[in-house]
C-alpha cells in the first residue's frame, strides 16, 4: 500500500481557533466581524446539518479546469478547508468521487467549490463536507495552469490562504487571519448575549420590545 505523505499544518492555532468558530457558526461569526467576509454566493452542502471551520487552501484554476486540484493534493493537510474557484464561475465540475477520496484521506476539513461538483451520492457516502456553487457532470479539462495558495476571490470575499473559512447550512464566512482572535472574543460575546435573549424571547418578551423598535415605529406615525 502506498504511503501516504502528510503536510503539516503550517498554523496550529489557525486550526485551534477554526474548532472554536465553527462551534459558534456561520451567522454569529460574520455578525461579529463586523459584517465582513460574507461569501455572498448560492452553496448546496452536500452534508446538511454540518458546522465546519478551518484555514483556508486555495487553488485559481484555470476556466473550466481542474489541473491545479490534482496538483493540490499533496499540500492538503488536517484541517484545512481546501477553496477552489476560477476567474469566473461556471458548472463545469472540478470535484468527483477520486479527487474527493484524496482530500479525504489527507484529513481535509471541508471542500468549498466555487463551480461544480459531482458523483453527489459517493461524495455524501464519503463524509467529507462539501459546499458546492453547482452540481453537474460536465467534466472539467486538465490543461490550464492556475495558481495555488494564492488570495482568491470567491463571492466577493477575499480568501487568503490560512484564512479562517466558516460553513455551515448558512452559507460561508471567511475570517482574516490577523483578525480571527478579535473576532472569536467578539462571536463569543454575541452568542452569550444571543442566549440571554433567547431566555427572554422563551419568557414571553418581544423583540420588538427589547430592541426599542415600536418606538421607531411610533415615531414614523
């Protein structure tokens, strides 16, 4: 059996500070930052139900091309959310069963794949999160030479490798790296102030109450 060589992980405390967002989830961690990372883009995950964070590995492939997703694979490591897109998107699928089997293996976190993907139900059997932009079977070319870990942009979010990438069925949200521990302190404080609200909510107060909305509504009369 072929061995199989393992990347180390280039941050540790990337990868410590990914388990603690995806705890906190999509819509928490982008309230937080500020409002800022939105990977404002249609995702089918493929697992519903699932929180995943982790650093970001990018790959800029080429149009219609996955040369540089095979060529990735022997730099994935554990944890890692490995992002994948192309100048433009289109369903062309960059992603199937064979090259999912290999991310899987060398412990990839998750797969955000700004284009296509396919072979869906080998995919969900596999249990490898994956966030996909399209899912067809149009086969991609391996010809073009793109670029990795490189910063992309995906959804208008900029994605730099090491980023922090969060996903969950909300959608993605990706943290900058010199700003993911401000950012954890700020999501922590939010969702334990979204609890105490919860509490309040479940007592029988209204939102529109405690956030001094009717107010705004009176005013406007």
């Amino acid at each position: 059996m072929t061995e199989v060589r393992q990347v180390a992980a280039p941050d540790t405390t990337a990868l410590e500070l990914s388990r603690a967002f995806a705890e906190l989830g999509v819509a928490t961690v982008y309230e937080a930052s500020g409002r800022e990372g939105l990977i404002d883009i249609p995702l089918i995950p493929l697992l519903p139900g699932r929180r995943v964070a982790g650093p970001a590995l990018t790959v800029l492939c080429g149009q219609g091309d996955n040369l540089m997703v095979h060529a990735v694979m022997e730099r994935v490591y554990p944890g890692a959310v490995l992002v994948l897109t192309m100048p433009e998107p289109e369903p062309v699928a960059l992603v199937g069963e064979l090259l999912a089997i290999q991310a899987k293996v060398r412990g990839a976190a998750a797969l955000l794949v700004d284009a296509a993907v396919r072979d869906v139900d080998e995919l969900r059997a596999m249990d490898l999160p994956v966030w996909t932009r399209f899912i067809r079977v149009r086969g991609a070319t391996k010809d073009k030479i793109g670029q990795l870990e490189v910063p992309v942009t995906v959804g208008g979010a900029r994605v730099a490798p090491g980023d922090i990438v969060v996903l969950d069925d909300d959608g993605a949200v990706v943290v900058a790296r010199d700003r993911a521990e401000a950012v954890l302190e700020a999501a922590r404080a939010r969702a334990e102030r979204e609890a105490r609200m919860r509490e309040r909510l479940q007592a029988g107060e209204l939102s529109f109450d405690i956030h001094g909305l009717r107010q705004i509504v009176e005013r406007q009369r």
